[in-house]
C-alpha cells in the first residue's frame, strides 16, 4: 500500500512540475528578458474606442498605448477623468476595451451604444492629448489613475491598437516558475522510480565446503 501511495504522490508532483516548467518557460520565451508585454486589437471601425480604469490602471507600470490607423487617416488619443470620458461619449456608438487574453496576446473588445460620438477633440476636460497622420502613441503614467484613455480617428479606420507594459519582474517570475518546475519533476521521478530498485531473487543455497585432504595419522602408518 505504501508503494502506492508513493507511486501516485510521485505521479502527481511529476505532472505538477512538467505544466509549470512548460508555462513558465511559455512565458519567459513569450516576455523576453525585458520583461514585455504586448497586446493587440484590430477594430477596422471609425468609432471611438475606450480603454478604461480596471485595464489601463490594472498595474503600477506605465501602460504605452500606440494607436494605428488607415492610410491617409488621423489618429487622435486622450486621457481624461472617467466620468468625464463616459459623460463625453455618452450613449453614443464606441468600443469598449474590456480586458486581456494572455492566450492570444489580445485585447478583448466589445462594441456598444448607438449614434455617432460629439466631436471629442472639442471637449474642454482632457488632461492629455496628441493627434497625428497613421499613428500616435501615449505613455500612461500611473501616477493620475484613475483614468480612461478615448482613441478616434479621422479620415479612415482605427487599424490595430496595442498596449505595451515592461515590468521586469515578469520574467523572473517565470524563470522561478521553471526551476520549480523542474525540482518537482524530479523529485517526482525519484518517487515513481527509486534509486536501487530491482527485482527480489530467491536467495541461493550455500555450496559445502571442499575435503581439505588431511588424513588420520594412524592410517599413514599401517
């Protein structure tokens, strides 16, 4: 019963530790040495798009967001207070940025509202803003959270927008994250194959001794 027991507690640390080296070596290989996140939309839609609080303000980095649009168009971004940002838009027709797929390396988008957007670059509300022919990017200091980040384009569609956080610690985790890995997988291993084990052999009868070929003295002699 105690073999087993130890047979399957070996099992399990083995598998334990063959899905941690395998996602953490994903990751480190994934972030590089720097540390780099990197997610993507592609919209293809000339409504404003919103990346709100519980994203742009979900870590204590600074959040680079770099906005890419059709050729010939105008790109447009913002930062502003999100009551501000959402009493702007209103009701009207926008993207919605909703969150992140580590999976795919995405961001996770939703299209709501209906009715086109007042003219946004008009608003007296934002604490930052820059507008350029195909592409902008805007680095998001954590310092003034919360706030909501408002991307428009002008003269053609929004084409991808990518937001970059760089936080070091990232792929060290993940480096911690396979060593662990790989002394679970061990110590596994050595659980469901222990070191000296063989097969039990009966243990085999003990040969007499050899005649030492002395003779009794009276038989010398006669």
């Amino acid at each position: 019963m105690t073999t087993i027991v130890t047979r399957v507690a070996g099992a399990l640390l083995a598998l334990a530790g063959l899905v941690l080296t395998v996602v953490g070596a994903w990751f480190a290989a994934q972030l590089g040495a720097s540390g780099t996140a990197e997610f993507t939309a592609r919209p293809g839609t000339t409504d404003p798009v919103l990346i709100r609080p519980d994203v742009l303000n979900r870590v204590d980095e600074d959040v680079v967001v770099t906005a890419t649009a059709a050729e010939g168009a105008t790109v447009w971004m913002a930062l502003a207070n999100p009551s501000d940002a959402a009493a702007v838009v209103g009701d009207s027709r926008h993207v919605d940025v909703t969150g992140v797929s580590v999976r795919d390396w995405a961001l996770l988008t939703r299209t709501t509202g209906s009715g086109e957007a007042p003219e946004l670059g008009a608003a007296d509300l934002w604490r930052q803003q820059d507008d350029a022919p195909a592409a902008v990017t805007l680095t998001v200091e954590q310092d003034e959270a919360p706030e909501t980040l408002v991307v428009a384009t002008e003269g053609g569609e929004l084409r991808t927008l990518t937001m970059t956080v760089v936080d070091k610690t990232w792929f060290v985790e993940a480096v911690i994250a396979v060593l662990v890995g790989v002394f679970l997988l061990l110590a596994g291993g050595a659980l469901l194959w222990p070191r000296g084990e063989r097969a039990d052999v009966p243990d085999e009868p003990l040969a007499p001794e050899p005649a030492t070929g002395h003779r009794d003295p009276e038989e010398v002699t006669r």
